[in-house]
C-alpha cells in the first residue's frame, strides 16, 4: 500500500500513532513523507531515527525547515526564535542524520502522484519539476554541498525563465519547490509574504494550483507546506499539510485503496503562531 502523509515537524508521537492506526509494515507498504519533517515540533531527532529506520519503506522530500536544518548545522543560517533543533543538532550522531537529510530529493514520483513539498510555478510540467529537483539534489549531495546552500537563500528570481543558469536558478528551483503558495494572476511572479488560506487570496494573487493553464494541470500532484489551507482532496491534488505542530492533524492518505482513504491523528500544539 502506498502513503502519504503531510508535515510531521517533529510530531514522532503522532506519526507513529498513524502508521500503527493503518497497520504500516515496512515489508509490505511504502511511505512518502512531503517534506518538513523536522523544526518547531517537540521530536525531530526522533523523527529523523524514525524515517531512516524505515529504510527502502518511506521516500522523502525536502521542505523548507528541512532545508533550514541543513543550513543551521553548517553555521550558515541562525536559529529562529521557534526553532527545536538543538537536541537534533547536540546528538552525537547529528553528523549521521545530516547526511541521511541531505541525500533525500525535491520532488518524486510514486504511484502515478507527483510528490513535493510545496507547489510548482505555473510555467512548469511535471518532468520540469523533476529536472530542476534532481538539479539540486545534485548539488546537496555533493562534496562542495555546503557552497550551495551558503547561495540558496534569496526570493530573487521570482519568475521562471527557461534560460536561467547557475545559482539563480537553482534558487528559483527551491523556492518553488519548498516555499510556493501564491503567484502573481498577471505573470507567475511567486509571493513570499502571504501565508493565509486560499479563501483569503488578496487581489492579484492565485493559489499556484488555480492559475488557469497551468502546465501541470492533470498531474495528480499531493504537497504539503499550507497548513492554513487545510486538507484538500480532489482526485488529482492532495494538499495534506494539516498543522500538526500548531494543534491540528496529521494527516495521511492511502492512494491506493479504490476509495482514496485519509486518516488524521489529532496533535497536542506545539506551536503558537506568531
């Protein structure tokens, strides 16, 4: 059987209690993880031991905080205020989990679904997405990794261009990849500063997945990253973020029951916005 399951933050406890509630077995079933699986939540070293111990079982993508754990550990970006990954980072095997984090990719294909964290720009298809993502994994798992991700951060550019080249597109890649929610209705441009839910879109703004024409469109796409857009289940688009680390759910979805299945474990908040 093969699973999905939205943002887990650190939220072990709660991952494991769904995978018991579903009767996961790494023997049997498969598990794609869409990004963020640590930071803000009371257990990402656990959560990390946990998904490596599943070995060939679970594939994951890689989401913002994940990315942001990267950049932590080589002393390239701060901690946030929110941030729980001094356990994660004080473990004498950090090294190890580092590296396994490191060596996961950006997008996917599993069971006909494409699987990232955030969203895709509307200029790109499915194999555009999985072009650019193995572009940067590449770089994530190379010896000089940590010269990329000193370059990573920035929200320029923010529109794609085919002829991109080098650091700037690599940044766009990511940026869509992991931080995606709303584009520009006029041209694409991606916008980083609204986080409210699609009910709430500002004038001139569309969720990536409802600009009219998008190349993806068809493309059963499941992502994470929204948790104020809250569960959605249409049978090409599964948005499964459902903020478990602010006292929702997670959430996890069996994509090949006949009748697509989506189990959610109720989560003590670990986070308060703001």
């Amino acid at each position: 059987m093969l699973y999905a399951v939205g943002d887990v933050q650190g939220c072990r406890q709660a991952l494991l209690q769904l995978l018991q509630r579903v009767d996961f077995s790494p023997s049997r079933d498969h598990l794609v993880v869409l990004g963020d699986m640590v930071n803000r939540g009371p257990d990402s070293l656990g959560t990390l031991r946990m998904l490596a111990g599943l070995g060939s079982a679970v594939q994951c993508v890689l989401g913002n905080h994940d990315l942001h754990l990267l950049a932590v550990s080589q002393g390239l970006r701060r901690p946030h205020r929110q941030d729980t990954l001094s356990a994660l980072l004080a473990d004498a095997e950090a090294p190890a989990w580092i590296d396994w984090l490191r060596h996961q990719a950006l997008a996917l294909r599993a069971g006909g679904w494409l699987m990232v964290h955030a969203g895709l720009p509307p200029a790109w298809d499915a194999s555009t997405a999985l072009r650019e993502a193995a572009a940067v994994a590449d770089c994530l798992r190379a010896p000089d990794w940590r010269d990329f991700l000193a370059v990573m951060y920035g929200n320029q550019p923010d529109r794609w261009d085919p002829g991109l080249a080098g650091d700037d597109r690599l940044r766009f890649a990511v940026n869509a990849l992991t931080r995606i929610r709303y584009v520009h209705a006029c041209d694409g441009r991606l916008d980083f500063e609204v986080k409210e839910g699609a009910s709430q879109a500002p004038p001139g703004l569309l969720p990536w997945f409802e600009v009219p024409d998008r190349a993806s469109a068809g493309t059963p796409i499941a992502f994470g990253h929204w948790s104020t857009l809250g569960l959605i289940n249409r049978p090409d688009l599964l948005a499964l973020d459902t903020g478990c680390v602010w006292g929702g759910q997670l959430s996890l979805a069996c994509l090949e029951a006949e009748a697509r299945r989506i189990v959610q474990q109720p989560c003590p908040q670990a986070c308060k916005p703001g």
